[in-house]
C-alpha cells in the first residue's frame, strides 16, 4: 500500500480498544494519515473471529476497522506489559481506550498515570455510559445503547415492532463522536501546549443523536407535545411498491410537492390547505404518505424514475448491499479497490470517502496480523534482540511476523520528547 502523507500525518495513537466503536475511530484518524498503534491481548483482539474468515484471526469484519494500524500484542495483566505500553505512550501525542473506568485503573493505566509519562497527552475514555451517573460502569455493547438510547423504541413506533437497527449504528455514532473529540482536544493542545481528559459515553452520545430531531414537542418547557419527530415516525414513511419493484423517493420542498400531485395527474391538491407548505404537511404527514404510497403503486419504478429525475425530485432504486459492487457510481469514484494482503490474498478494501485537495487520505498497511510490529515497535522503544526474546517467551509479548508486509508509515519513537505546542 502507499506510503502517502494525510492531513494527520505526524500524529501518533495508542489504540487500546477492542470491537467496532474504537477500531472505526482510529481507522478514520489512521486513513487520515495517523500512526495507530494497536494495542491487543495476546490471544488477539475479540472480532479477529468473527466470521466470514479465510484465516483464523482475519476476519472480515475485523479486516474492515483495522487496516492503517501497526498491532503490538501485550500481556496489560502483567508489570512487564504495563512498562512497555507506559514507554508507548510516553512517545504518543494520544491514548484511547474502550474498558470500564474501574478495569484501566486496575491495570495501572489510567489517566493520572499515563499522563506522568506524557503530560501533554490527549487521553480519551470511550465507554457505554458517563461516570458522572449512576448507571457508570455497566457493561455496553451496540444492541444495550441501541435499546437504552430511545433507537429501537422509534423503530418500533414507524415499524410497528420494536427493532434493532441494522448496522451497529450506535458504536459507531460514538467511533465518529470520538474522532471529532481527540482532533478538537489535539488542536486545543496546539494551541495552548496542555493535553486533557476525555470521556465519550455511548449512551449520552446517542441520546444527542436521536434528539435533534425527536427531542420534538419536549424542546419545549412546558413541552408542546411528546417526543418524535413525526415525519419519519409515520408507518408510510418506507420504500413504496410500483407495479414491478421498489422505490425511495422523498418529495420535501413545496415545489418537489407541487410537481408531484401534477405528475400524479391531481392538481387539485396543489391547493389543499393540508399540503400547501411544510408546516400544513408536518401536521398531516400520515394522509400524505398514504397518498404517496398509493400514487407510486400506479407505475413501473423506471417510469417514475424518469419522472421524478425530470422534476427534480429526490429518487432511488431500492439498493441492496449485493447491488454495492456494480452499482455504477460507486465503480465511477472507485469506492472499492481490490488489494493484495500478505496473508488473505486478494481481498476488497473500501477507501476513506472523503476527498482532500492536497491532503488526501490513505490505505498505506494493510490489516496486521497479531503482533505482527510487536517486534519493530520494541526495538524503536529500546529494547535489545535479548530483551525482546525474553518477553516473547515469557508470553509478556506476542509477535507475528508476516513474510512480504513491510513495516511502513512510522518514524523511530522520540522516547518522550514533547512535542512543539
């Protein structure tokens, strides 16, 4: 993979973090250009498991939040291992971890600690709910803050059934939640030479989330009305039938509204008080959407399709993720690249979607092994041949080397030195 500088180049990550919210985190900063140093349990970290896999700890759900990182594979249980990854972060301008606050002080990691090896650090804490209440500490996967923050009761409201969302929406909510954080809080440390403490609480995160729109009536003191934002509670907001598929359309302006009910051949509910503006159809959006369901039922999705284009109105084909590789767009701006991977062969990469003038992002490594720079980063930290010997069989450190993966995209550790504020 290339070896070509992003916008964070020069920045350097411990990643002590384990499953989709921290992985996706730090592979957005590490495509950005980052140096992401992995750190991960002897036995290797929890989804390299995970199915589909060609190999055992390569799997591709692992593979798709872990590339752009070097793994480093330690024993945190035991004195040795904490030495080594306090020497780490003495060279890093950030620490992020997803255990339980009470778990990282346990291990002699916490923030007091790792800041007396680096006093500028930024260190971030990403757990399922803030320590600041009473439910701090309680152990939280996607599906508990899916259900917890209010997402799987609103899906029930528009669905009918309380459902999870299909994706682990609400870890990586909080992923892009931290990413925006440890860049603002290294910019404030630019600025002013201070590193800091961070915490990302995925329930609180995802509360906000949710509430920009379904805050709703309850905006209000007294509030207006309950909570849910009502267009996209009503059970006819969804794909709607044609007469040999499926569509997605949205008509949302009053022109898109307007040109609609003319194409549908009804002009007169262009004058209809109820859908004469935004405010008149956000009190009617039930009979609005019923109309529409029962509009698209009267034509072919390419008829409308060709339709709605003329006038300007959003519209989609029903996609599935099988139709993503020959969708024509997406094979136009290159979305997926094929590569080469030491250990996996050809694999599908899907690059950084964000498009950067002079700074572009990257896929400089490809996903490591476990342990497969364990070596490489000991030896930058200090460590002789001998030392490294002896930790990897005192199972303090794990290595695995990968034959053809070349160690790329770092500079030799400063051993501490702070950097320029």
């Amino acid at each position: 993979m290339s070896e070509d500088a992003g916008p964070l180049a020069g920045l350097r990550i411990v990643d002590v973090t384990s499953v989709f919210l921290g992985p996706f985190a730090t592979q957005i900063l590490g495509d950005l250009g980052a140096e992401v140093i992995k750190v991960e349990p002897l036995e290797g970290e929890l989804t390299r498991a995970a199915t589909p896999l060609r190999n055992p700890g390569m799997g591709a759900v692992f593979m798709g939040l872990n590339r752009n990182k070097r793994s480093l594979s330690l024993d945190l249980k035991s004195a040795q291992g904490r030495e080594i990854l306090l020497r780490l972060c003495g060279t890093a301008d950030m620490f992020l971890h997803n255990m339980r606050a009470a778990a990282i002080e346990r291990l002699g990691l916490g923030y007091e600690a790792v800041r007396a090896v680096r006093p500028d650090i930024v260190y971030c804490l990403a757990c399922g709910f803030s320590e600041a209440g009473p439910y701090a500490g309680r152990p939280a996967y996607d599906d508990v803050i899916q259900a917890a923050s209010g997402m799987v009761a609103l899906q029930g409201r528009s669905t009918g059934e309380p459902a999870y969302i299909a994706t682990a929406m609400a870890d990586k909510v909080a992923g892009l939640t931290v990413v925006y954080a440890l860049l603002a809080a290294i910019l404030h440390r630019n600025r002013t030479g201070r590193g800091q403490f961070i915490e990302v609480p995925m329930f609180e995160t995802n509360v906000a989330f949710l509430a920009v729109e379904h805050l709703s009536g309850a905006s209000f003191d007294p509030p207006i009305g309950g909570a849910g934002y009502q267009r996209l509670l009503t059970p006819h907001r969804r794909p709607h039938r044609t007469t040999d598929g499926m569509i997605g359309v949205i008509p949302y302006t009053d022109r898109h509204w307007q040109a609609l009910f003319l194409l549908a051949g009804q002009p007169e509910l262009v004058a209809d008080a109820r859908f004469a503006s935004i405010e008149a159809r956000s009190r009617h959006f039930p009979a609005l959407y019923a109309w529409l369901a029962e509009t698209m039922a009267t034509r072919s999705t390419a008829e409308w399709l060709d339709l709605l284009a003329r006038a300007e109105i959003p519209a989609t084909p029903v996609l599935s993720p099988d139709d993503w590789l020959t969708d024509p767009h997406l094979r136009q701006v290159g979305l997926f690249e094929t590569r080469h991977h030491p250990t996996e062969g050809e694999i599908r990469v899907v690059r950084n979607p964000v498009t950067f003038s002079d700074s572009p992002a990257s896929l400089r490594r490809p996903t490591p092994v476990c342990g497969q720079d364990s070596e490489a980063v000991l030896r930058e930290l200090g460590y002789t041949a001998q030392e490294i010997t002896v930790l990897v069989e005192n199972k303090i450190v794990r290595k695995g080397d990968v034959e053809g993966c070349p160690d790329v995209s770092h500079r030799p550790l400063d051993q501490g030195r702070p950097r320029d504020a």
